[in-house]
C-alpha cells in the first residue's frame, strides 16, 4: 500500500514537470506562412506572421522578416485569445497576426527574411520562405506612393517620385532631397523626422511651404507640437493655425509608414540669399503592443536650404517690393451723390493669394476739389488650398470742398506674379461723385430746432457709433480740464441759485446741461459728442453760423465775435486733431476728447468774461 502510494506521488510529480515543461516550451511561439509560393509577375498574395504569447506580457524584441525584394500594398493587425486548462490551472494563450499583402515585381526566386522574437530568455524563430516569381523580365518595381483607405489623403504639394528603372535611378532618388527619407539610402529607419519645403527656390515675396512630418512603422502614441518655423530675413506665417491635419499613410521602398504632420509654415522672402532651416528635433512615443514595448525615441530632421532670389530688374514704375502674388483690384464709391459738405468714402478692394499682410494698395492724392482724410485697413486671411490668401479693404474719407463733380481717376496697382513670372498691372475705372450745393443742418443739441447753415465746407461732426472702452489714466496735462468742469459745475449751480433774470437762467440750464454731456463724453471717449458740445458753445457765444464754417475761415471769424486770439487757435487746434483722430486709424482719441472739453470749458468762462 505504501509503496502504491509513494509511485503515486512521484507520478503526479512527473506529470507537473512535464506541463512546466511544456508549459516554458509554448510560452512564446512564431510562425509565418504564404497562401502561394509561386505567383506570377505583377500578382499580389498573402503573407501571415503569427506570435502566440502564453499570457499577456509583450514580447521584448520582435523582428519582422525584410520584405524588400516585394512590394507592400497593405498591412493590417489582428489579435484573439483563447483559454486551456494545464495542470489544473487556467491559462490564457494570446494570437497576434500581422497580414501583409505584398507584389511579386521581379521574376526568379525571391526570400522572404527570417522573423524573430523574444521575451525573456525564450526565443522563438520563424523560417524564411521562398517564393517564385514566373512570367516577363526582371525589373525593379515603381516607386510610388500608395495611400491608405482608412486614413485622410495628405495635402502636400509634393507629387509621387518618379519611376526607378535601374540601380543608377535608385542612387539619384537616394540624394532628392524632395522624396522623404532619401537621404537614408537603402537603409531607411522604421521611424524618422522629415523638414520638406515645396521649392527649392523662390523670388522675394513668393510663399515657401514648409512642412514638419514623423514617418513611423508603427502607430505613434504620442507626438508633439512644434513650434513653426521663424528664421531671419523671412515673413512668417502658418497655415492651419490651430487645427492639427490628420495622419496618413504612405509606402516608402516597399515599406509602409504612417505620416504625422507637425508643422506646415508659409515663408515669405524679404531679401535674397541663401538661407539655412534649422532641422526639427524632438521625442516622440510609438504605441506600445504585444509585438513590441513603447519607447521614447528621438528623432532629428535633416537641415534644408531655401534659395530666395532678387525680383527681375528693372521693376516697373509704381511698384511696392511688398506687392508679390496673384490679385484682382477693385474700387468704389459711396455713396455716389452727396451734398456739399458731407462726405463719402472711397473704397478699395484687394482679393488673392500672396502675402496678403504686406500689400500696399493704390490711393488717390487727390486734386484740391476735396479734403482727404487717411484711409483706415482691414486684413482677412482665407488660405485655399495651402496657400495664404485673402483679401484687403480700404476705405477714405472724402469731404468736398466745393458743388459739381467729384472725379476720381483710374486706379493702378502693379504686382509681381511668381506663377507667370513677369510684373503685371492692375486698373480700375474711373469713378465719380455729384456734390449737391449743401441743405439743412441737424437739430441743434441746445436749441432743439434747425438752423440754417450757410453753403461751405464745413468741419466734420458726424454721429460714430464708438465701441470703445472709457479711457482712465489720460496725458496729466489734459488733467486740469477734469478739476475745471467740477469747478465750472459748482459755479453754475450756485448761478442758478442767484439767477434774476431768465435769458441768463437758461443760458446756465444749457451749461449745465454740456457740463452733464462731457462727463458721459469723456467716459465713453467719444469724440463726435465732444465735437458737438464744443460747436454748441461756440454757438452760443458767437453766432450759429460758426457751425458751417472750414478750419481755415473759423479762426478770423471767433476772432471777430469777441473771442481771444489764443483761445480761438486753441480751439480750432482742437478740432483739426478731432477730426483726424476719428477718420485715422489708430487715432488718439482719448486725447481728442480731452482737448475738445478743455476748449469747452475755456469757451464758456470766456463766455462769462464777456458777459
């Protein structure tokens, strides 16, 4: 009985040994199969490399077999699992499959590589396989690019690589720096950093696509944003700002890549030369999977020269370096009948590709019939098809000095066109303007009735919607104008206290009312408010008709009404920089305004002066 049980025991031991065994023997397991080993010239077939992992730890080195001497239409990644009971404990047995489909382009006997893996101490290795290649000449087979169904096509400007018909085509394609991973040779690394430009060489002003890509034979987990590329002596501008393009894939010497694009920049050349991009360098992190552990890798792009050449001599009269690109010019006027004294605007319209920031458009100087005030700018960037384009808008004041007809002539813009390489010229039709003999002013804002104004030009107060915030912490020599209106504030309230008599009673009502309206001016910096109230007082102290008098002619005429010299070229000073603060762009308005109310508050003292 003893002895049965003691051969038991050493049975059962056996038996655990064996399945340990067995067990370390299938931990790992690699085999590789083709559904044909003779396939004619031009068909494609099948190729399995199948890993069994026992359990779900990753291998730590994985090899695939080199596939060079065929092509590589398609690749693709699968897994299951399967559970098996060994030694009376569960196990989990993991299938890991590779599929490629590949092209026989060459006839004879070709190889595919051995395939090898490793986890742990265990090794496991899959046989070469040789396949016959029957039917037609040798020959290498074209090097182009195919692109995946699964994933978004790129928009490079850069076309498939030509055909290579023989070794010597292999060596010239190997040194083009525009094919990707060219400047590896036969040896092209399974994942690579890649600076490409669209043109090699470029006049002053024609844009430069620089593109920024990661070429990677596995999925990457992570990849970073780059900064964009900003070297002296360029305007620099990126395209898709903001919105990451998506992945594609590409086939590179039979090998297939996924192509991560980091960066895309539009270069502008401002003088000519030479000029060196520094190469990209950084890390990134393929996607772990059972064939393989994640890894940070870094990974350098090589250096590229850009040859940025001068603008064909001579240019033509009229010419702005800035003006390079392709362009359509237009003008316009509105509106197109006016009365004398107001104004209209004179409209001109850029719309193409180019470096649409730099653009200088044509103006009109004008021919003394009318008062041109500077033209204010919009910009809008609308990139098409990897290209900065747009379109530029300007717009002129125009006030006419005198009735009839405003004539403004034919307009000209010449630009350099890169894509016809030759300065071309752009026109416009002449426009015009009628210029009634003047009508009615508004209501006066102290009044409350219409005045008749008298024929003339007259200085501009038109009611401007202004959106701007309140303006604090002005110049200091604008701040006595603030202590003054409080001043001038208690003044008049403790005048109408004393007020005997109603005309000086409703003259303090109305002062007291422009005081209430510069405070609100000054807040909401608005300059045509502050312009009104001053007219407003100029009204009241010498005569309605001050309202339709041209800078020049108002300062005799306060002169004459009783006003100071100074106090008159003060405000006359104070209304030319009013004006040219709305109608320019950028204009200093907050100190406009703080001008015109200080003048209003000097106009209604003297007021009392005089009184």
């Amino acid at each position: 009985m003893g002895t049965f049980r003691y051969l038991s025991i050493a049975m059962w031991v056996a038996c655990a040994l064996f399945s340990l065994r067995a067990h370390a023997e299938s931990a790992l397991g690699l085999r590789m199969f083709a559904n044909a080993t003779t396939v004619k010239r031009g068909d494609s077939f099948q190729l399995d490399v199948v890993l069994s992992v026992n359990g779900q730890d990753a291998v730590d080195e994985f090899d695939l077999p080199d596939l060079t001497d065929f092509a590589v239409l398609r690749e693709s990644e699968s897994q299951q699992a399967s559970f098996s009971t060994i030694g009376g404990r569960r196990a989990i047995v993991v299938e890991h499959r590779r599929t490629f489909v590949l092209q026989a382009t060459e006839a004879g006997t070709k190889q595919i590589g051995e395939a090898t893996a490793r986890l742990g101490g265990t090794t496991a290795r899959a046989a070469p396989i040789a396949i016959r290649v029957v039917g037609g000449p040798a020959g290498k087979p074209k090097a182009q690019d195919h692109v995946s169904s699964s994933a978004p096509a790129s928009d490079d400007t850069d076309g498939a690589p030509p055909a290579v018909a023989d070794e010597a085509a292999v060596d010239a394609r190997a040194i083009d720096s525009a094919i990707p991973g060219a400047r590896f040779g036969d040896t092209l690394p399974r994942l690579f950093a890649e600076l490409r430009v669209d043109k090699a060489a470029a006049f002053i002003g024609e844009q430069i696509t620089v593109v920024g890509e990661v070429y990677s034979q596995v999925p990457l987990g992570q990849y970073p944003r780059v900064p964009g590329q900003k070297p002296a002596g360029f305007a620099c501008l990126p395209i898709d700002d903001g919105v990451r393009p998506q992945a594609s894939q590409r086939v590179l010497q039979g090998r297939a890549f996924y192509v991560y694009p980091l960066t895309r920049d539009a270069l502008f050349g401002l003088q000519p030369g030479k000029v060196d991009l520094a190469p990209l360098e950084f890390e990134v992190s393929p996607s772990g999977s059972f064939f393989s552990r994640s890894q940070d890798v870094r990974v350098r792009s090589a250096a590229v020269t850009v040859d940025v050449k001068p603008l064909p001599e001579p240019a033509p009269p009229g010419f702005h370096a800035e003006n390079v690109g392709h362009i359509e010019l237009r003008a316009s006027v509105r509106p197109t009948t006016v009365k004398l004294g107001e104004p209209f605007a004179l409209v001109v319209e850029v719309v193409g590709w180019g470096n649409t920031e730099g653009f200088v458009l044509p103006q009109w100087a004008g021919d003394g019939s009318a008062r041109i005030f500077p033209p204010t700018a919009r910009r809008e960037r609308r990139d098409s098809d990897g290209l900065v384009a747009g379109r530029v808008v300007e717009e002129t004041l125009i006030q006419p000095a005198r009735a009839g007809r405003v004539v403004i002539p034919s307009l000209t813009m010449v630009v350099f066109d890169p894509a016809e390489g030759r300065y071309v010229t752009r026109e416009t039709a002449p426009l015009a303007v009628v210029v009634g003999a003047g009508g009615a002013a508004a209501p006066s804002s102290s009044t409350g009735r219409r005045q008749t104004i008298a024929a003339g030009a007259r200085p501009l107060a038109l009611d401007i919607d202004v959106r701007q915030a309140a303006a604090f912490g002005l110049a200091p020599v604008f701040g006595g104008a603030v202590a003054a209106l409080g001043v001038l504030t208690g003044v008049l309230g403790r005048r109408r206290r004393t007020a005997q008599d109603s005309v000086v009673g409703q003259r303090d009502r109305r002062r007291r009312e422009r005081a209430a309206a510069a405070l609100k001016a000054r807040a909401a910096v608005d300059v045509a408010a502050a312009h009104r109230l001053l007219l407003d007082a100029l009204a009241e102290r010498c005569g309605d008709d001050v309202r339709a008098s041209d800078s020049q002619a108002l300062p005799p005429l306060l002169m004459n009404r009783g006003l100071s010299d100074g106090l008159a070229t003060d405000v006359v000073t104070a209304i030319v920089a009013a004006e040219a603060a709305r109608f320019a762009p950028g204009g200093a308005k907050g100190q406009a305004v703080e001008q015109l109310l200080a003048r209003l508050v000097d106009v209604d003292v003297d007021v009392d002066g005089a009184a």
